[in-house]
C-alpha cells in the first residue's frame, strides 16, 4: 500500500474505531435498554458501525501491505506469556539512534538514573496499549531521575510517521541492525513488548514481558529510587 505510511493508517484506523465506539455508547447511554431509541440515535449508531467496520477493514488490509515492517524479528506477547522476574545482571552499553534527530545515544548516556528499557514496535498491539502509561512515568518521575527508553527494530520514516498521531513522549530511539547489541537487549526484540529496570549502578533489576499499566511501572520504580 503506497502513499500514506502504513502506521499512520493503522494509527487512524485504531483512532476511526475508538470514536465510533464511543459515539455509539454516547448514543444509546441514556436509554434504560442500552439500544438505539427513534430515527436519529439509530441512524447515528448505523454510521457509527460503518465506521467501526471501515477501520477494521483498514487494519486487515494494512496488516498484508509491503510496507509493514515485518515482524520477523519478533513476536507479540499473549496473555499466557505475560511475566516478570528479578534478575541481577550488569548492563551493558550500546548504542542507538534518536528518532527525533537520528544523533546517536548510548545506554551509558542515562547512568546514575533508573531507567525502563523498552522494546517495542509499531504492528504490536500490546506496545501501543503501554505508550501512554510510559510516557506518563517519563514524565511525571523525570524529576526524580527516572527515564523511559523505548527502541524498536523500524525504520525511522516509520516511527516518526507513526509519532504524528501516536505521542511519544520518552526517549524514543531505533536500531537498525541487532548485530552487536548485547544479548538481553536482542532477546527484548525476540516477544514484545519486553522491559528491563536498570537501576541508579547500572545494573539490570527486573526483566519483564509483556504490557503493563502505569501503577505497575510506578511501583517498580519506586523501588530503585
């Protein structure tokens, strides 16, 4: 599928869904039968489904486009993989690029705070759940020496495409190769969304697998203030 990006239209998509959605429970809200009551909330709900129906169309279609970035270099995490564990590892450093600017950075660049790790990817349904959430923590804990890096695998056309409708309020960067990553960083890409903790002596805390809300962020990170 040419022309507009593929995440921007997912992003749409997602978005023409959501509104109907609520457009429809706006709707019907006040009716003690919670269905469509005379001619204008049922030709409102119709409307709504059509739009409901349009944007999953877009999603299955933009799901086969040749401008997906293919996950093959990864996997999404389901409901039965979702887990976390302590670990005690030293974390080592590399290098990314921003999204933002395409300047490099390094994991080293972020020593003395505690940071979130995060490996995610546009096609990941359960990472787009978990954006707001992290760029909540980014931001309300920036102050007390928390950062939130969030890497993916895509192409940087995509991402910044991608941000024009999903904020990305961390610090958001891509690789674009894994060769020379250190192995927990490679194996993040391998289920995502997957996050590491690292704490203030730049030592890997917590790997865990799959999409949290904000109250499980803030309390883990709570724990390396």
């Amino acid at each position: 599928m040419g022309g507009i990006g593929t995440p921007f239209i997912y992003a749409a998509a997602v978005i023409m869904i959501m509104v109907a959605a609520g457009l429809i429970v706006a709707l019907v809200s006040g009716n003690d039968r919670k269905v469509p009551q005379g001619p204008i909330q049922w030709m409102g709900t119709v409307l709504a489904l059509l739009v409901v129906i349009s944007g999953v169309w877009m999603i299955i279609l933009t799901s086969g486009a040749d401008t997906v970035p293919a996950p093959s270099r990864g996997a999404v995490a389901g409901p039965d993989q979702i887990e976390d564990m302590d670990i005690n590892t030293p974390a080592e450093d590399f290098a990314f690029k921003l999204v933002s600017s395409g300047e490099e950075a390094r994991l080293s660049d972020y020593n003395g705070k505690v940071v979130i790790l995060n490996m995610w990817a546009t096609w990941c349904a359960p990472c787009l759940y978990e954006i707001p959430d992290l760029n909540r923590i980014h931001q309300n804990y920036s102050d007390s020496g928390v950062v939130v890096v969030s890497l993916s695998d895509e192409r940087v056309g995509d991402l910044k495409e991608f941000s024009t409708v999903t904020a990305l309020e961390t610090i958001s960067g891509y690789v674009e190769t894994l060769d020379g990553l250190p192995q927990l960083v490679k194996s993040g890409f391998e289920i995502r969304p997957t996050s590491y903790v690292i704490d203030r002596t730049g030592t890997v805390r917590k790997y865990i697998l799959g999409a949290r809300n904000y109250r499980y962020f803030q309390r883990t990170v709570s724990e390396h203030l």
